[in-house]
C-alpha cells in the first residue's frame, strides 16, 4: 500500500532532503508541497529532481486539496501550529519535524486529534543519535539525581529551546524531577543564568555560528558526572530515515505522541 503525503516546507534544509528520500521509496508518494516562496512552480524543477513532479501550494489548506494520508510539517515556529490544526481538521495524520510548538499548543492539538480520530507524531529530532540519547537519559535519570540541558544550534535559530531540547527536558520530567540543592530564587546575580526551566530540567540554549543542532545533557552526583551529547553536521541526510519510518508509523497511533522511539522498539 502507498502512502500519499503532502510535505509542508518542501524546498527548506530539511525538508528538500526528505523530499528526495520519498522519491527513492515504493511505498511512499508525494502528492503535494507547501513553500509559500515557490508557490506555482512544480517541486521536481525547484530541486532538479525529477521525481518530484507535484506542484507547490502558499498554504497548507490549498496543498490538502490533494488526498493524502499524511500531512508532514517542515515549516517554521510561527506557522507549524496553525498547518498541524490544519491537517487534523482535513482527518488526515501528522508527521512534525518543526520546532516552535508549545506544550500548551500540543495539548490543544492532541485534543483537536483524538477528537478526529488522528495522531500527530512529533519529533524534535529524526536523527537515530538523538533518539538513543534521550533512551539513555531517560534510563540515567532514574539513578542519578540531578542533571541540566544544554541546547546548541545555528546563530539565526529563533526559536529556543530548540524542539529537540524541549522533547529531551520533558522525557526527563517524566521520569522525576531532577534535584536542586539551589533553589533558582536563591541565585545572587542575574537569575536569568541558570537558564530556562521545563519539566524541572534547566535549559541553556547557545546560538552561535559553527554549530548546525546538537543536545547535551549533564548527570552529576557527588564526585562524579555523566556527559551523553548529540551533534548533527550541516547535512540534513540523516533525518531523512528516521522522518519515512515516522511517516509509516504514524497511523497506528492516535493523539499526540513526541518521539521517534514511540515507534521504535527500543
């Protein structure tokens, strides 16, 4: 059987390659794009791929016009929200690689999806690296005490914490609140330091050039620390695996669910 799908941010970083990985498949089918930039022109001409041999729509409403049984969203903080909502009222199941959305946001979203009968898989990472990380964290929060998040990226990334770094402070929160000798009212000095706070776990996100996306997460007890960190190069290939088996998946789920390893058997 082939799934059809429509792919939101169909000419960005991430999303061409995806693109590009659903043409090598036989059992996935692009039938439409969203690129508000590129809106009229045909994908395959934009990306000298011509596989790709869909036309490009400026929104998400129009690109559904299109029967299609996922919806992938690729686009930017300030409209991933608005598309996701978008394709659950088209009853058609999501896929999101966009960071931006809130947990506020998502707990809206999971109600608007199990109200249609639909699930949206939210990854703030598709990289296999990054999801053994956040396994492994997960499994490390369980000993060790206390622990923050460092949170990397591009100079021009808007967002922050990243998508990446939310998704790994609330798996981390589900296991238990991390320890905190310090209370963060206590600081002397700028409060604003010790960085952002989600789930209990302290974020600090750094936005320079020379890093593309990364995640680090500390453990420390006394007299001794554990480092698992995540870095991704300026490719956007190895997202490209982990975004098809989500697009596989994602149907057998309903609701909002945030992970990849939701549907890997880890």
């Amino acid at each position: 059987m082939t799934i059809n799908v429509c792919l939101a941010g169909a000419t960005g970083w991430a999303g061409s390659e995806l693109a590009r990985g659903i043409a090598a498949t036989n059992d996935v089918r692009l039938t439409s794009a969203v690129a508000r930039k590129r809106a009229g022109e045909n994908l395959g001409a934009v990306l000298g791929d011509r596989r790709l041999d869909v036309s490009i729509y400026p929104t998400a409403a129009a690109a559904l016009a299109q029967p299609c049984e996922v919806f992938v969203e690729y686009t930017r903080a300030e409209t991933a929200a608005a598309n996701i909502r978008t394709a659950l009222e088209h009853s058609v199941h999501v896929v999101v690689g966009s960071s931006g959305v809130t947990d506020e946001q998502y707990a809206e979203i999971d109600a608007l999806a199990r109200q249609r009968g639909r699930a949206v898989l939210a990854c703030g990472n598709f990289a296999l690296t990054m999801v053994l990380l956040q396994k492994f964290a997960a499994m490390a929060a369980k000993f060790i005490p206390s622990w923050e998040v460092i949170d990397y990226a591009y100079e021009a990334k808007p967002d922050a914490p990243s998508g990446t770094a939310r998704e790994l402070a609330n798996r981390l929160g589900a296991v238990r609140r991390p320890d905190s000798p310090l209370p963060v009212e206590q600081t002397v000095g700028m409060r604003e330091a010790r960085g952002a706070e989600i789930a209990g776990t302290r974020i600090h996100s750094v936005r320079l050039p020379g890093f593309v996306l990364g995640a680090e997460v500390i453990f420390g007890m006394p007299d001794q620390t554990l480092t698992l960190r995540h870095n991704a190069g300026a490719s956007a290939k190895p997202y490209v695996d982990g975004a098809l088996l989500a697009i596989r998946k994602v149907s057998t789920l309903t609701g909002v669910h945030r992970g990849l390893d939701v549907v890997l058997d880890l």
